[in-house]
C-alpha cells in the first residue's frame, strides 16, 4: 500500500474496519495513525492507534487475541482501510467474537454459510476437547472413526436419495447433516477449515 494514498484526518487518523477474512464478518472499528499503518503492513499484526490513551495499540499484546492480518484494503476515497484479518480469539473486550454484537433491528438476518460453518466447527471441536456427557459429537469419537466414516457415507446416500427425488426441503436437510459430519472428521482428524480453505482456494481456475 502506498501511505501517501492514504487521506488522514485533521488528527492524523484513518478508520479502520477490521474484518474477518475467513467469513466477511465485520469485527472492530478502529483508527490507526501512519505509524501503526506502517507497523501492521510491516509485522502483520493489527494495530491501531488508541484515541483515549494517545499511543499506539497493539490488538492482543496484553489479552493475547491478535489478529493475523492477510490483507490490507483502501477505500476509493482514500480516507478508510480494512484490515482482512484471522482472528486468534474474540475481537471485543467483552469476549464477543466481534464488537459489532448488539442489534438494533429485531430479527437479523442468518449469518453466512461461512460464518455458520466455523462456529458448528469450533463447537465440534470444544466437544472433542471436554468430551462431555450427553454430547453427540463425544458419543460418536468414542465409537471411533469407523462410526464415524458409516455416518458420513449414510448421510451422503441421503443427499443423493432427496437431490433424486427433487426434494429441496429433504436435500436442505441432510445436506446439513453431510456437512455436519464433514465437520466432525475433519476436526477428528486434526486438518482446520483453513487449510481446507487453502486447498480449496488453489483448485480455483483464473478467468480468461
């Protein structure tokens, strides 16, 4: 990025949008003076420019949830920046996922396909962490992989049965019950959605 781009205010300070760049989720709006622009293009790491303690503020240095920054972004009117971010740990100081938690608007929409898939992910894998009683996804480890793996080719003969039947609700639903169990192997056997997303990111084919 070229700084001299960048149209800082009267107080030397841009906005920053911070968005998670696995989902789109919006998770912090911040301001970063040119020093922590130039901090965060150098170490990758968010930082921002605090307005209340007049220094500089390095996102996780005390609470340890930094934001691995993947990409920097300037608006075309040159006074806004996102940072595409992957988040290790809540963004907010209150321990939500995202500052952005309180609506205003009563019944908001669905979060998205990728959203959804991270947090039924991050939840599969806090089952298999504690293991507790009662749980679904501990009662299937237990079994092992095998039962696992039967889970996985029956809810996929069930995809193809309702797709055959041309049965949206049907396929709605045990497309999510594929998925869920996708889920669960992978986190079974330790590969992250990241690198499935990486794999899945190289198979593209550039246009032309």
């Amino acid at each position: 990025m070229d700084l001299a781009a960048v149209r800082f205010d009267e107080r030397g300070l841009v906005p920053v949008v911070v968005q998670d760049a696995r989902t789109g989720e919006v998770l912090t709006l911040a301001y970063a003076n040119r020093e922590a622009l130039e901090e965060t293009l150098r170490t990758r790491r968010s930082t921002f420019y605090s307005r209340s303690r007049q220094a500089l503020w390095r996102k996780g240095e005390t609470s340890g949830h930094y934001q691995e920054v993947v990409e920097v972004l300037l608006d075309c009117d040159g006074d806004a920046v996102v940072y595409k971010v992957l988040p290790h740990g809540p963004a907010c100081h209150t321990g939500e996922k995202s500052c952005f938690h309180r609506p205003l608007l009563p019944g908001a929409a669905a979060p998205g396909i990728g959203e959804v898939l991270e947090r039924v992910y991050a939840t599969i894998a806090e089952r298999l962490r504690t293991l507790p009683e009662g749980s679904y996804v501990a009662r299937l480890h237990r079994e092992g992989l095998d039962r696992i793996l039967k889970k996985v080719a029956e809810e996929a003969g069930e995809v193809i049965l309702a797709a055959k039947n041309h049965d949206k609700g049907e396929l709605r639903h045990e497309a999510a019950d594929l998925l869920f169990h996708l889920l669960l192997t992978l986190a079974e056997e330790g590969v992250s959605l990241e690198e499935l997303a990486e794999t899945l990111w190289a198979r593209r084919r550039p246009q032309g």
